[in-house]
C-alpha cells in the first residue's frame, strides 16, 4: 500500500487484499517465474515478454526482481528458439 492510498476502515481493514491489489502484469510476473516448462509458440513468448516489460521498473523490488528475472527467461527462450542461432 503507498502512502497516496487511503487507509481500509473498519472490518475491511482486517482483510488482506493485497492480491486484488495487483497489477495484470504483477501477478503474470509471479506466476511465470515458478513456471518451470512450457511449450508455448514462440510469439507468445516475446508479447509475454513485452507485457512483463514495463514491470522492470516497478517502484516495488520484488516485482521489479521477478520481472526481471521472468523477462530474462522469456527473452533466452524466444533467442534459442530461433533457426540458425
């Protein structure tokens, strides 16, 4: 929670709601990163890594570490992916 949101009241304010809370590319961030194998077309593999992009500089350091490290993983599958390298 950042300071410029306000603070849950009431019964509401014991309910952790953190995960609601989570950008698309956040929560993609940290399901792909227990991924282990996949296959998958390769074109899904660079739009997966340009949706994840933009979450290399999140504020917040644990998503900016598991997006750099799934973009990581995605970009070296889409370059042994392709023919002739």
């Amino acid at each position: 929670m950042t300071s410029s949101q306000p603070l849950p009241r009431g019964l509401t304010s014991l309910i952790p709601d953190a995960r609601a809370q989570a950008t698309p590319g956040e929560r993609a961030a940290s399901q792909l990163l227990h991924l282990r194998e996949a296959t998958v077309p390769v074109p899904v593999l660079a739009a997966a890594a340009e949706l994840i992009a933009p979450q290399l500089t999140d504020p917040d350091p644990a998503t900016r570490e598991a997006a750099t490290a799934v973009h990581a993983l995605l970009l070296a599958a889409v370059e042994s992916a392709v023919p002739g390298q």
